[in-house]
C-alpha cells in the first residue's frame, strides 16, 4: 500500500499503470488493508487537534472539544469516510458498463481509495486546527485529487482519453454530491443534539 500511495504523488502515470497490472483484491480485503488505514488518518488527526489543540478565535484561550464529543464526531466521520468510498466505488464501477469497461466492484473500490489518498493524507492538518492551514491544505488535496482522477481513470479503465474525461466528470460530480450529502447528514445530526460539545 505504501508504496502506491508514494508513487501516486511523485509520479502518477507510471503508478496507475501499476495499480491496474496487479492480482485483483477482494473489496474485503482492500478495506483491511488500505481504506480502513488511509481514511483513519484524518479521523485520528482531528481528535488529537481538537482534543489536545484546540483552535484560537482572537485572543482568547484555545477552544477545545471534550473527549467524548470528539470521540463521537471521530467515529462517525470515519464511517462517513468508510461509506462515502464505498459508494463512489459503486458508482464507478456501475458507470464503467457505459464506456465499454468491466472492472470488478473490488477494484473500482480501489480506484476510489487511491483517487481520494491526497484528502486522507491532507486530513493530517487537522493536528493543528487552524482555519487558513486547513483550508490551504484541503484545496491542495482536493485539485491533487481530481488530478489524479483525470489521470488516472482513462489508465485504469483502459479507455480513451477522450471517454475517460467524461467519465471523469461524471465521477466528480457525484463526488461532490456525496460530499453535500455527508455534510447535509452531519447538520441534521447537530440539529437533534449529536452537535460538538466544548470544554471551555
């Protein structure tokens, strides 16, 4: 996995290529060994900030979460992430049969999980819960993301270019609809009380 994850941020192309000559995995062993593991940084990485951190608004003292609010958020945003891979893995590979390609669920669900490594291994900003830092580093991770998934999909599929950028488009399309979707769920959860809880 590790090496994977380095070779699709030094050098993308050949990497793709590497990904799509290897053994197929099962989707249960793609969780245990490489979604379960990438999606936890971020999820890790916000309770150490938020719990141990904290975040400054003007000059007042740092504001932090409680642990056992933060523990909640960490667990559920971890299954959001867990989920929100799963079902892009299900919609590529549900959308492949349009551009002629017939990849398993296993490894479209590894698609999923190397196109959105940049936003896992982003996530190690929130260690210190910083607005400017955390918006910097997330709008870095999410246009390496979709370059990686421009670059890497027509590779992966065995594609036309020219197919595999609509493909593409369509793919980060309903990226971003799951996205609206997660938050959408997070507001309605802090609405009927499962909302933060600060220790100052």
């Amino acid at each position: 996995m590790i090496h994977h994850v380095l070779g699709l941020f030094t050098h993308p192309d050949q990497e793709w290529q590497q990904i799509r000559g290897e053994k197929e995995e099962s989707i249960s062993h793609m969780y245990l060994t490489h979604t379960l593991i990438l999606a936890a940084i971020p999820a890790v990485s916000a309770y150490i900030g938020t719990t141990q951190v904290g975040w400054v608004i003007g000059s007042r003292a740092p504001v932090m979460l409680t642990s056992e609010s933060a523990i909640w958020m960490t667990i559920m945003s971890y299954i959001a992430m867990l989920a929100g891979v799963g079902v892009m893995g299900g919609f590529i590979h549900w959308m492949a049969r349009t551009y002629d390609a017939s990849p398993s669920l296993a490894r479209c669900v590894a698609f999923a999980t190397y196109t959105a490594t940049p936003l896992f291994i982003g996530g190690l900003a929130a260690l210190y819960p910083h607005m400017w830092l955390g918006m910097m580093v997330g709008l870095a991770a999410v246009c390496y993301t979709v370059y990686l998934l421009y670059v890497g999909l027509p590779v992966f599929m065995n594609i036309h270019p020219d197919e595999g950028f609509m493909f593409s488009s369509s793919v980060l399309a309903v990226g971003l609809v799951v996205l609206v979707a997660i938050m959408a769920f997070t507001v309605v959860l802090w609405g009927i009380g499962v909302g933060p809880e600060y220790t100052n």
